[in-house]
C-alpha cells in the first residue's frame, strides 16, 4: 500500500510525466513499480482524471526509449563494461547469466516476451546490443512488446476499475502463462483466418518437394 501511495502522490504533482520518466528509468535498470503505476493510471482514466489514448503514448515512448538506450550502451560499451560497472545499474553477474540463458532459451523474441518476466526485461535492451542484435531486429521485437506491454497494463485498470488490484495481483502471479495463452489463441486464429493461404501453400510446398526428388531420381538413372 505505500507503493500505491507514493504513486498516487506522483501523479499528484507531476501527472502524465511520471509515466515517461518512471518507465525511461525502470529500463535502464533503477528500480521502479513500472506495471503498478501503469496500472493505477489506467485506473485513473477510468475515473476521468487521466486521458487513456496519451497514457498508451507516453508509456510507449518511456518505454522504447530506454529500452534503446540501454541497447546502445551494451552494444558501444560491450560486455566488460557492464561487469565492470553493472552494478551502479543494479546489472548483477547473476541476473547476466539469467538473461543469457533465457535468449539462449528463446532467441531475439524473448525481447517481446521478457516484458512480463521478473528481472529478465530491465537488461534483454542490454544483451541485445552486447551480442551485436542488428538495430531493425531489435526494434522490432522491442517496439511491437512494449506497445503490447503498455496497453495490457493500462488496460487493466481503465477496463475493470475499482477491481484492478486484484486482477492486477493475479496478472502479476500468472503472467508467463496468461501470456503464452493469448499468443497461442492468437496464432489459432490466424491460421483459422488465412487456412485457405496456408493450405495452399503447403500444397504447392509438397508439389515442389516431389518434383525435385523425381529431377534428382532422374539424374541418379543417367
């Protein structure tokens, strides 16, 4: 609860700035509540106080801000730079090695998906420029996550008011799965929306299998 009030108090005096400066802050390692706040703020425009379109930009653009200036110092300053001086980032060898082994795991997509990950998101920006991840393939995977990020936290306290904490806390418990799930609904529905395209082409995929293994077949008989 003194979380949530000391967050209160900075939307008091600063309004939608906190949201920038807060997210900006948070990626580049400082430690701050960034999925409460954005939360509270969209319970704030529930409520009317705060306008929902301008949450989702700020958050946006606090967001993929510091997630590219924390991809530029790995990739200028480079790996002996941030054991070195990690710390004054709060960047423990511990929380490296995780990191490193979550992109082992999952590859560039874990950019998008290290969002909902405790003490993963705060330093893929950091892995990702030390490993030399070209700018276009971190941006793309960077961006397109944050955009979902914002807007899934924002929206759960402009969409259910008054309940945000709890949906919030159960959110905050289940969130690899809750994400796992929409990413898997979502690509159902894709290929249930362009089945038709997808079986085409797999069609003429085993047509141009076929034909090549009867050229080859055919040159073995030569």
């Amino acid at each position: 609860m003194e979380v949530l009030e000391w967050i209160q108090e900075l939307f008091a005096n600063y309004g939608y700035s906190v949201l920038f400066f807060g997210l900006l802050l948070e990626f580049v390692a400082l430690p701050f509540p960034g999925e409460t706040t954005m939360a509270f703020a969209g319970f704030l425009s529930y409520t009317g106080r705060l306008d929902f379109t301008l949450l989702v930009l700020i958050a946006f653009l606090g967001t993929t801000v510091g997630m590219t200036i924390t991809y530029f110092i790995g990739l200028k300053a480079g790996l002996p730079f941030i054991q070195r001086y990690g710390k004054w980032f709060l960047f423990s060898e511990t929380k490296l090695e995780k990191t490193q082994r979550w992109f082992e795991k999952y590859g560039s997509v874990l950019i998008s998906i290290g969002y909902f990950i405790p003490g993963v998101r705060h330093f893929t920006g950091y892995f990702a420029g030390i490993i030399g991840l070209p700018f276009r393939k971190f941006a793309l995977y960077a961006y397109s996550g944050a955009l979902f990020w914002v807007v899934l936290f924002l929206g759960i306290g402009r969409v259910f008011g008054p309940q945000w904490m709890g949906v919030f806390h159960i959110f905050e418990l289940y969130a690899i799965w809750i994400i796992s799930g929409i990413a898997g609904l979502v690509v159902l529905i894709l290929m249930y929306r362009y089945r038709k395209g997808i079986a085409g082409f797999l069609l003429r995929r085993r047509a141009k299998l076929k034909l090549e293994t009867k050229i080859k077949e055919t040159s073995k008989g030569r």
